[in-house]
C-alpha cells in the first residue's frame, strides 16, 4: 500500500487532528491498512512503536513500524537469522549480474534441445 494511502486512512480515523490515534483504534487502523496483527501481538507492537499506558500512537513512528513491516512480509528486508532468506538473497543477487545476452543464450539452447 502507497504511503498517501496510510496517510489518508489515519487521517480519517484521527478526529482531534493532533497527528496521533487512540491505541483502541489502532487495530481498526491496522484492518484499513491491510495489516495482520494478531490481537495477543498489539502489546508488543506498542512497545515497538514506544507507546506506555494509554499514551496515544503517534503518527511518524507507526508510519516507519508500518515501512519495516511491509518490507519484512514482502521478503525485501530479510531475516538475518534466517539462512533461507540469505540464501535466497545471495541467489537474486547473483542472477542479476549475468548480461541478458547470457541469460538469453541459456534460454535459446534449452528451447533449441527441446525442439
């Protein structure tokens, strides 16, 4: 989801204009935003996001969790501790250097032996 998106949706949901939410509609906000966050994972995300008691959420903080969390589910951020995301890196990494014409040359030969 675009960034203006995220900034329309809460901008709907916070009435007072003060550039924060009340953490009771941050789930509502997470359900706008195409956000899974199980209901027993919030505290922690609060905690991320550096709320305490009933502080309300604030908007630039949520926006950068919400830019790591869509980077970490769309697989661009990675798991250091995952060796398959590593590896899955190192592969992408190393096709994008081949020259199209050598990647084109592989195409040609497997086509022209299945003919």
């Amino acid at each position: 989801m675009e960034e203006r998106v995220f900034r329309k949706e809460f901008k709907k949901l916070d009435k007072k204009k003060s550039g924060t939410l009340p953490q009771e509609l941050l789930a509502d906000f997470f359900v706008k935003v195409a956000v899974f966050v199980p209901e027993e994972e919030m505290p922690a995300v609060l905690n991320q996001l550096g709320v305490v008691g009933d502080q309300e959420v604030d908007f630039f903080p949520l926006l950068e969790w919400y830019k790591d969390y869509n980077a970490k589910n769309a697989g661009y951020a990675g798991d250091d501790d995952d060796p398959e995301d590593a590896a899955m890196a190192a592969k992408l990494e190393a096709s994008s250097r081949l020259p199209p014409s050598k990647s084109m040359s592989v195409v040609s030969a497997k086509s022209e032996k299945e003919d």
